[in-house]
C-alpha cells in the first residue's frame, strides 16, 4: 500500500514513510529529516523512535535504514473526528426492542446512552495517545503492510514474544500488558521474567494493510508473524494469542518456524474429534465425558448459539456496507460478542457503565478507543472477511506438538478440561484456571494475564 501521509482512502493522517511519497512533518523528525523548524512534539516522537531503534538488534537497525520498517506515528485530522461526531449525531435510530431482556441484540438504551457520550465527551486523542506511547512501525511482508508495535525490555536475557489480537479487537487490548511484561520489577515480578514485546496489527485490522486477494487467512499471518520476528532479529521467540490470535499461534504451532520455542493461547482448541463431532450435529455429549467435560460441553453448545454474527461474517462479509457508513452501526456490531456470561459479553457491557478502573478492569473509554480505531481506519468488513478466509475448525484439535502453556479464564466461552488440553496439546507445559477474567482476558485482567504469561514460559528461559 502507497502511504503519503494519509492511510489507503480513509484520509488518516500517519508518520509513515514509502518509495516515492511526500513525508509529513512528524515523518520527517522520526527519521531525522528535518523541514524548517520542529516542533516540541516532533521532536519528542523523534526522540522516542530513535531511541527506540538503537535498542533494536543491529538487523533491525540496517532494516530500518533501508525503509524495510518505516517508524509510525497515528495522527488522525481534526475533519475526520468532526465527521464522525456528525454522523453520531445523525444517526437514525430503530424503535425499542420488544423484550426486556437483550435476546434481540444490544437494547437500543444502550446504544443511545454509548452514543451520547460518544458525540459529545469522548476524546479520541487520550487514545491515540495511548497508542503513540510505544514505538509503532509498518513493514511490508507478503505484500501487504503489517502495523505493529515493538518495545524492547531493558533487561538483559529478555524472551521475545509476540502477541495476536482478535475480532472484534485490535492492539489496544494488549496495550495494559506493554508496561509489565516489559519492566516486570515494577510490577511484582523478576528481571527473569522480561519480555520483548511485539504486537502486530492483523491483516485488514487498524492500521495494517487491507488485502485486495484472498488468501490472508490464520495460515497465512502464522508465517508473516515468523517472517517479521526474523525480520527484527530474533532467533528464538515466543508466541501469544487469544480469539483469532489463538487460531494464529496454533498454525504456527503445525508451521513451526525456526526460532519459534513455544505459544500460549487463553481460548486453547482442545475439543476431541468425537465430541466436536457431536456438537456440530446437535446431538447429546459422547457417553463417558467426565463432569468437567461435559460441563465443557454444555459451555459449547451455549456458545454455539451465539454465534450467528460470525456466521453472516463467514458467508457474506461483503454485505456489511452498513458497519462501513454507520459509526452507530458498526458500535453495535462489534458490542455484539458473546462471552460466558452473555451475549453482549457482559465483561463489555459493564464496561460501558465504568468510568475508571484501579485494577484494569475494562471501562467505557477503552470500549470506545477499540471502536473509534475501527471506524476511523474503515476496517470494519475489511476485518469482518478474516471469518470468510477461515476454512477449518474453531475449538477442534489441530495437532500442535510443540511446547503449549494454556490459561483457562472463567469467562471464555468454554472452559477447556485438563483432560482435553493434555491430549490436544502433548507438550503441554503449562495449565492454569485463572480465578477472574474471561474472552478479553489480556484487557480485562492485564495482571493476572501477565502473571500467566511470565508463568507459562517460564521453563523456556
């Protein structure tokens, strides 16, 4: 994708540099090609990059000279938040369900109230903010641009790790991990327990690139994540995923790219052949489960009827022109995701109510942050057709052999039995029912998150 200071068409303004295209101020101070005088903010983002990159391995660092990872800076203009203010404000609403309950989808109070906040007190730039905290880069692999953000631990002996998001997510869930996983004695861990941190952008999400082919699958990002931690240096690394994250770190679990030691998944495929078997057909538990595989079971026929959002988004991702023109609509469709306590994930929906959280619980402005991302970089089919690309199974067995660290959160949408987990996973070297947190575990409970990962990996350091 060409980039001049704007991404594809959505008119987004970035700090992105490219063969042939004009580089925007902050562009110019993070590469150290400067226009007249800079600024304090430019040279801050200056600062920070560059201070960034010469912690970098010494191949990264000729990458980057030669443009292979260009730095990145969001920078979105003040027109485009205007615009989508306006359009809150115009949206035309539905009449009011007609239960009292949120069988029929996200109430329309809902709705009204998030869009309310929206229009008028969100601010979007705290997010961005959040964002332009960490080093951020763009590099093309395969083709197409992949957006990640790259912070090195300060600690010697630090391992590696990337990390995947999924739908409807994006790299602001893994954003509260950045801190402790990389300065883990500030937060209640060991020098040990560091972790270089590398958080890529999936295909067709935020600020990567949006396929024009098909093919960009869960497959096919297992090698581009290989190819971009050979890319920075890396010789030997871990890998973490959740949601489709998890369906990513498992194909690269079957690929097993040099270097790769171990993956982490908190939503783990662990379901045997006969009872995923069963479950697609409808039909009652395989005899012989134990009491914790059949609860397992009852989790997943529960889950299964509550997903015919990702059902429309396998058959016919195109269709959505409404989550690509409706800020309103496309709120309510990524809201409308299930977790174990519900559908809307009650995890989310009590975020919408909280303002503040001492303990990293969601609240309502990180719900915001995630949707405002997707509508500003019109990524909402774009990401919608990763479903499409899909072909396999999604709790099944897949036949990973290397080593596997699984954390079991309460809320996921089912919670994967001991049992199944040792058979699905052979090298299983780590299993942990965590006491809290659920689907959007790493963004619910970041601490506890974190805690599993440092355990998790442990053995490999």
């Amino acid at each position: 994708m060409r980039f001049d200071g704007r991404f594809g068409q959505s008119g987004l303004g970035i700090a992105s540099r490219s063969k042939g295209t004009t580089m925007t101020k902050t562009a110019k101070a993070q590469t150290g090609i400067m226009s007249g005088s800079p600024t304090r903010r430019e040279l801050l983002a200056a600062t920070a990059v560059a201070g960034a990159i010469s912690m970098f391995p010494r191949t990264l660092r000729a990458a980057a000279a030669g443009e292979a990872i260009r730095p990145f800076r969001v920078d979105i203009p003040d027109d485009k938040l205007a615009d989508l203010r306006q359009r809150i404000v115009a949206t035309r609403w539905p009449e009011k369900e007609t239960v009292t309950d949120q069988s029929q989808g996200v109430p329309l109070a809902t709705m009204r109230d998030l869009a309310d906040y929206w229009a008028t007190d969100y601010d979007w730039r705290k997010g961005e903010a959040k964002l332009n905290t960490h080093p951020q880069f763009i590099t093309e692999i395969d083709g197409l641009d992949i957006h990640f953000i790259h912070v090195r631990s300060k600690h010697e002996g630090a391992l590696p790790l990337v990390i995947n998001h999924g739908w409807p997510g994006s790299v602001f869930e893994q954003l509260k991990l950045i801190e402790p996983l990389t300065n883990p004695t500030a937060h209640g861990g060991s020098a040990s327990d560091a972790f270089h941190v590398v958080i890529p952008s999936m295909p067709g999400y935020g600020f990567s690139g949006k396929p024009t082919e098909t093919g960009w699958g869960p497959e096919r990002m297992g090698r581009a994540w290989a190819e971009l931690m050979k890319r920075l240096g890396y010789a030997r690394y871990v890998a973490q995923g959740g949601d489709w994250g998890a369906f990513v770190v498992d194909q690269m679990g079957l690929q097993k790219p040099a270097g790769l030691l171990a993956i982490h998944t908190n939503m783990p495929a662990t379901v045997p052949a006969d009872v995923d078997k069963a479950l697609l057909a409808g039909e009652p538990a395989p005899s012989g489960l134990s009491d914790e595989e059949n609860r397992a079971y009852r989790q997943l026929v529960r889950t299964f009827k509550q997903v015919d959002y990702a059902r429309l988004m396998a058959t016919r991702p195109q269709t959505l022109y409404g989550i690509a023109d409706s800020p309103v609509g496309l709120a309510a469709w990524l809201l409308d995701h299930n977790d174990a306590d519900g559908q809307p994930a009650a995890a989310v929906a009590s975020a919408l109510t909280r303002t503040t959280s001492a303990t990293g619980e969601l609240t309502r402005d990180e719900i915001l942050d995630n949707i405002t991302l997707y509508w500003l970089t019109n990524t909402g089919v774009s990401a919608s057709r990763l479903y499409w690309e899909y072909k396999g199974g999604f709790f099944n067995t897949k036949g990973v052999t290397i080593p596997v660290a699984v954390s079991v959160f309460p809320g996921e949408q089912y919670e994967a039995p001991r049992s199944w987990t040792e058979r699905a996973y052979p090298k299983l070297i780590h299993y942990n029912r965590v006491e809290k947190g659920g689907h959007f575990a790493a963004w619910e409970q970041p601490m506890l998150f974190t805690q599993e990962l440092r355990a998790g990996f442990r053995s490999l350091r």
